[in-house]
C-alpha cells in the first residue's frame, strides 16, 4: 500500500514537472507574441496543479493529517491567471492589431479595446 | 522514490526559470517581458512548495501564497502602465 | 422570519466562502476557527452589503458541480494536447486564430466566469469583449478549423452556464 502511495505522488510530480518545463519551452520557442500567452495557462494549470495535488497526497497519506490550504494557491491561480492574460492580450490589441486585423465584431463593430481609443485620448507608447 | 521524483521536478521548474530568464533577456517586445516575469512568478510558487514538501514543513506555505499575491499585483500594474500609462488614474 | 435571517445573511454564500477560507487558511479543523470563521462570514457580507446591489442569483447547483468537473477534464486534455504542439510540431506548421464567439449570456458574472474558463483551458486565451459586450474574442493556438473551436465553446461552457445563471 505504501508503494502505492508514493507511485501515485511521484507521478503527480513527474507530470508535473513535464508540464511546467514544456509550458515555458513555449516562451521560447513560439515566435508571436498572442502565442507565447498560452504558455503561462499550462504552467498554472497542471503544472501548480499537479505539485500542489502531491503536497495535499503526501500530507494526507503519508504523514496522517489532513492539510487542505495548498487548495487555496490553486484557487488564487484559477481566479488570477485569466485576469493577467486578459491584460496582457490587451496591451498585444492595443499596441500591435488595427481593427481590420481581427475577426468581425458583430453588431457591435468595434473590440472594446479600439473602441476606447475612438473615444478616449490613450496615450501612444509605440514609440518608446 | 518521492525523494527522486522531487529532484526530477526541482530540475523541471528550475529550467523553466532558466528559460523564462532567457526569454527576459532576449525578448522584442515589453509584453513579452511581462508575461516571461508572470511564468516566473508561477514556477516559483512551485518551487517554494516542492522546497516545503522536500524539508516536511509547512511554513513555505505562507510564503507562496504572498508571491502568488504580489505577482499577481505586480503583473497587473505592468500591464495597466503599458496599456494606459498610468495606474492610478 | 425569513425576512429576518435575509438581513442578517444577505448573502449566504459568500458567508459559507468566507468560513470555508478561514478554516483552510488556519489550516486545523477545530471549533476554534470554525466558529471565527463563521463571525467573520457574517459581519463581512453584512457590512460591504451595499456594495452587492444586485448579486447573481445561481440556479442550478447540480449543473455547477458538473461544469466544474468538464471544466477540470478539458484542462487536462487540452494540456496534453498543447504539450504535442509545442514540443512536435514545427512553428511554421501551426495555424494560429482569432475567432468571434457571438455571447447569449447578458450578465457580466457568467461572461467572466465563461472568459476564465476559455483562458484557463490551455490553448484558448479570451482577449477582448466587444464594444457593447455581445462578441468575445478569443485566440487559439492551433486552430486549423475555427468554427469547430467556437461550437465546441458554446455547446460545452456557454450552455451548460446559460443554464446555471439565467
């Protein structure tokens, strides 16, 4: 039962590993910037994920008490990490795409992005 | 084994810092930058709580949890100045 | 009577958050924190209620337990499969994309948590809502068929919290 035990942590670990090492070998080897975004999602998901999973099975199993507050990193990530890549897709809207780059908007015409710098005067940084 | 597995996964994250280090460095754009520093924030969150189940302690907890924080403050501040040039309007 | 117990949990589950994170972050199981948990689960919802004017109302709490499960099912498979892309196959072979996935949801809680759940699954990352929040932008990865990612969202997440918040 033991073997068991530790099979299943250090399989957690070893994925989890894989994932966090594979999602920032896409930082560098994705040449567009929108496509290096999706490498941080991995790293979040299973690649915290699977470490956090192996500190709750080792404290749970191994030393006998239940130590659930790994979860709380885990559900900070999943509120956090959308909220960053939206930020980070924006400024990328804002800075590099023109309105006749993207999809069409629909009823709606414009992406909210551009459609605030019709109305607001937005500083331009592109120069910088 | 865990001993093993926890080396394996030390030497996983500690190349992705390495790599998300060379992505700093060599990056074209200020968005890249950012999103290289948030990929690092994350893995060292994972880092500290592998270190937390190497040791058998608890008191790292606390510690990635305020990175997560911080990390999340700070990239959001990045991208706002980049986005409008300002934080606090 | 009811009415009573409304002004003093006026908002229920956030007081059952509230205690639920306060004894993990205490991390011991005791009546202890259980119980400052619980004081701090009433006297917060009750003092920031004027900033909740009109909170979600959630419906359906099976479908909420099943769409977190096909939500944690989907970052599995889609890391996977965003692990072979990025490490098999050569960039010049990729089809990134930017798709239009035209909303039905109307409240801002359930846009978010769609938003989230399409950045959270690896290989999906929403970028922009549109002017008057009807059209999410979302870019993908590797797309070589579009609209087969744009079905597969709004059959898989948007119905399932159509049925949850509306």
């Amino acid at each position: 039962m033991g073997f068991i035990i530790e099979l299943l942590i250090a399989f957690f670990l070893i994925v989890s590993g894989i994932f966090g090492v594979v999602g920032s070998y896409g930082m560098i080897k994705l040449k567009d910037p929108m496509s290096r975004l999706h490498a941080p999602t991995k790293a979040t998901t299973l690649g915290v994920g699977g470490v956090l999973l192996a500190s709750i099975c080792h404290s749970v199993l191994i030393e006998e008490h239940l130590s659930l507050h790994e979860l709380l990193i885990t559900l900070f990530l999943f509120l956090t990490a959308p909220i960053t890549a939206l930020f980070i897709a924006k400024w990328h809207i804002h800075r590099h795409e023109k309105p006749s780059d993207l999809p069409d908007a629909g009823e709606d015409e414009l992406w909210a992005t551009h459609a605030v710098e019709q109305v607001e005067d937005v500083p331009d940084h592109s120069k910088s | 084994m865990i001993y093993y597995a926890i080396l394996f996964a030390f030497a996983c994250f500690g190349a992705a810092i390495m790599m998300c280090l060379w992505r700093i460095i060599t990056a074209d754009g200020v968005g890249t930058r950012v999103l290289a520093l948030d990929t690092m924030v994350i893995n060292t969150i994972a880092l500290l709580i592998l270190y937390g189940l190497n040791l058998g302690t608890e008191v790292f907890f606390e510690s990635a949890m305020i990175i997560a924080m911080l990390g999340f403050v700070s990239t959001v501040a990045y991208a706002r100045f980049m986005l409008r040039g300002n934080i606090i309007e | 009577m009811i009415r009573l117990l409304h002004r003093i949990f006026p908002h229920p589950h956030l007081t059952l958050l509230l205690t639920i994170v306060w004894v993990l972050l205490a991390n011991n199981m005791t009546l202890n924190s259980l119980v400052f948990g619980l004081i701090l689960g009433i006297i917060i919802p009750f003092i920031t209620q004027p900033y909740w004017p009109d909170r979600p109302k959630l419906r359906n709490w099976p479908m909420v337990v099943e769409y977190i499960l096909v939500v944690l099912w989907d970052i599995v498979v889609a890391n996977v499969t965003v692990a072979r892309v990025i490490l098999f196959k050569r960039d010049a072979d990729r089809q990134p994309a930017w798709i239009c996935v035209p909303l039905e949801l109307r409240t801002p809680e359930a846009i978010t948590v769609l938003a989230g759940t399409i950045t959270m699954t690896p290989g999906t990352v929403s970028s922009d809502l549109s002017a008057q929040g009807h059209n999410l932008l979302v870019h993908c990865l590797d797309a070589p068929d579009p609209d087969a990612v744009r079905d597969q969202i709004k059959s898989r997440y948007e119905r399932r919290l159509k049925e949850i918040f509306e």
